[in-house]
C-alpha cells in the first residue's frame, strides 16, 4: 500500500507539473484496497450544455488510471515510468455535476505477473478499468492500458 | 462548406463556453476538404516528462472531432446537439511539441446516410477518424464515435 507520504507527493506531482490536471481541479480524494479515486469539480471541466466535458472526463479517467498505476509501481519498488498505450471511453450519461474517477485496482495475480514482467524484461503492460461517476451515477467508463518501463 | 463566420463562432464557443478548451489554447488552425484541423500548444499541456499530456491529446482529438461534425451538421442544416459517445485512443510516441489533431471528414455516403437518417429519426451516429501529429509525425490516433441528436 502507498503511505500518505506517497499519495502527498503524487498530488504536488499532478499540481505542479502537469498543468491540466491543476486546471482541472483534479485530486485524489481516496485510496484503499479497491483502487484509487480522484474528482474533479464541474466549474472548471464544463462544456457549452452546461455539463462535464468529454474530454476532461477522459483526462480525469486516464490520470486516475495512471496514478493507481504510479503508486502501485512504487509502493512495490519497481524504478520504471509509467506511460498510457491506449485508451477506450464509453460516455452512458452527462454528468451535470463534478465527476470522481475510480480506477479499480487489478487482481493480485494480474498485478504480481505484471511487477515479474516488469523486473524481468524492463517493461510491461498493465489494463486499468476506471469508473466515472457523477451523483452516485455511472457516466463512463474507460479502460485504458499502461506501459511500466524501466 | 462552412463559412467563416461559422469557423469564428465555432472557435469563440470553445474558448468562451468550454473552459478547459481555452486552458488547452486549442484553435481550429485548417479547414479544408480533407477536414478540420486543430492546434494546441505544448506549455499548458505539458507532462512530467516534457511531453504532451496523454489526457490533453485525447480531450484534442474529442475537440477536434466533434468540432468537425458540429460544422458540417449546422452547414447541412441540421437543428441537432452533438455529442461524444465513444472513443478509443492509441499513443503511438510521445510528443515534444505542439500537437495537431486532424479529424479526416466522412466519405460523402457516409455522411448523407448520416444526415438522412438523421433527418428521420432525429438522432444518428457517426464515427470520426482523427490523427494526432507532432513535428510532421503521428503521435496518436483516435476513433470518436459522436451522436446528433435533434
């Protein structure tokens, strides 16, 4: 499991040096043994209906995917970057309100064979599924793979 | 075609009602037979790597892709909201520099079967290719699928 120190620096990452994600508004706002979640107000994200942009949905979507993937990584000891590969976005509804991501953490055996790869080889692959919620409601869901290279 | 009186409000909603899409400093850069084009510098889309934001490129291409149906719906005369429904990305290299999305317009059965069926039935489906280029290379790809709805 990632420390607070971890999660604290994954922030100031996110805030400092990429600057969409500060425009956004995007932060982690919880952590546990199911995955991370990450939220971004409405304000910021809006588009000309007066809902979420998609784009920002995929963004928030691709950071949190990213981010669960970031900690895992580190919290593990593996020194490899991790990149996105590809993405695919379903949109079900607009989502009139801010949206929170929820990046499913993958099963220990797909994430102990992922970490081996990783050691062995200096690279592997890794398929993240993100939830997009807005008012207890699904508004997308994203599945997006992740190079951890090293 | 679209006029340029269109291009011009078409640019001024984005960057008065899609706020990210200003933060983004995207701007509709070519219009042609071939489709549309458009541009985002790499300072507000930056990464931790220097590179151009996976989650920017993708919300790029979304744009540029919707911004394309969008224009040929309202010169056909459609009275209809388009919206994303779908899209699916690959990141083929990373980008050092500005990036262009190059959403390709439908082949012109594709379109006019679009167009009838949305004429009939007030919503219909059509699928947009976009290409993501930095410095004359192809950086990423997507396929936006988008609904009209009337």
């Amino acid at each position: 499991m990632p420390t607070d120190f971890a999660l604290r620096r994954l922030q100031a990452l996110l805030h400092e040096q990429i600057p969409l994600a500060r425009e956004m508004g995007a932060e982690v706002t919880a952590w546990g043994p199911g995955g991370l979640e990450m939220t971004a107000p409405l304000a910021p994200n809006v588009n000309h209906h007066g809902t979420f942009f998609g784009g920002s949905a995929s963004a928030l979507g691709i950071l949190a995917g990213w981010s669960l993937v970031h900690l895992l990584t580190m919290a593990d000891g593996l020194d490899a970057e991790v990149v996105i590969q590809r993405v695919a976005v379903r949109y079900s509804a607009p989502a009139p309100g801010p949206v929170t991501a929820h990046a499913h953490r993958p099963d220990p055996s797909v994430w102990q064979r992922f970490v081996a790869t990783q050691a062995r080889f200096g690279l592997a692959r890794l398929r993240v599924r993100v939830d997009l919620l807005c008012e207890g409601e699904r508004v997308a869901t994203l599945e997006a793979s992740y190079a951890a290279k090293s």
